[in-house]
C-alpha cells in the first residue's frame, strides 16, 4: 500500500517535533509545520508538501481548514483533537476540529483516510465524545494490523463498504 501524501495532527509544537525527529531518524519525508512560524518558512515547507518533496507534514490544528492538496490520501491524528478551556484545562473531544482534521483526506472525490490512534484511556473516552456527537457509530472501523487497515484502504477504493 503506497500511499501520495500524509497529514499527522498532534496536540502540540512539543510533540510535533518529537515526532519529527522520530520519523527522519526512520528516514521518513517529514516535515513540520506550527502557528508560531514565519510566513515565509510556513510558505516554503507547504510548497515543498504540495510539490511531494516531502510526504508527510505533522501539524497542529493548524492546517485543519482551509488547505487543499488534492494528494493528501491519509490524515492521521496521532493525537485525538482536543476543547481546551480557558484555564487551560481539557473540556473534552473537540468534534469540529476532528470533522476539518480529517476532511484534509480524499479531498475532490479522492479516495482517503482518516485514522485516529487511542493509547490511553482518555483519549478513548474524548473519541467516543466525538464519535456520539456525529452519530457516527457505524462508520468507524477498528483496525486489527497492519494486513487490514490495507484491505480496508483497498475497500475505500474500490468504493465497497467497509
């Protein structure tokens, strides 16, 4: 399964260069892409993203709305999208950035996925949140390995239900 282009969402700039380096160390085409950056290094590494210099670009809710790249066949939030109060306490799952994080994938009538990871209990709690929000029950598939998130890929596709 080879997939064109990759977004992975975290909840953080720390974790997002954390995951970066891990990646490069693994010889991955990552790069990084936060708020506090200057326009023009912004620029320059979504030029690099949408040309395919580089496959995969870890962000922050940054880059949920408003970017079209057409390539773009997998979102991964490797962290479950977040409500921070003003405190800056943890309110919940947040569906809406959940809703644009994984509208970056099969943008155009192009085959996509969305995949969000669970390693801690928490985060299956603020999922679940997300999940009753939509009413999406039905269309969230747990995946066994790595064999069946590709027969899966290979459903999407092909335009079969998974």
């Amino acid at each position: 399964m080879a997939l064109t282009q990759c977004i992975i969402f975290v909840n953080t700039r720390d974790f997002a260069e954390k995951l970066l380096r891990l990646l490069n160390k693994e010889n991955f085409s990552a790069v990084l892409m936060f708020g506090k950056m200057d326009p023009e290094e912004r620029d320059e590494i979504m030029n690099r993203f949408r040309k395919g210099e580089a496959k995969t670009i870890i962000t922050t809710n940054m880059l949920a709305r408003g970017i079209d790249v057409p390539e773009v066949e997998l979102v991964i939030n490797f962290d479950v999208p977040i409500l921070i109060g003003s405190n800056r306490s943890v309110l919940g799952g947040d569906p809406e950035s959940y809703l644009h994080r994984i509208g970056r994938a099969g943008r155009f009538g192009t085959p996509g996925i969305a995949l969000t990871l669970l390693d801690r209990e928490q985060d299956k709690i603020y999922f679940e949140e997300i999940i009753e929000h939509f009413d999406m029950t039905k269309k969230v598939t747990e995946l066994k390995d790595e064999e069946h998130l590709a027969d899966v890929y290979k459903s999407i596709i092909s335009g079969d239900d998974i």
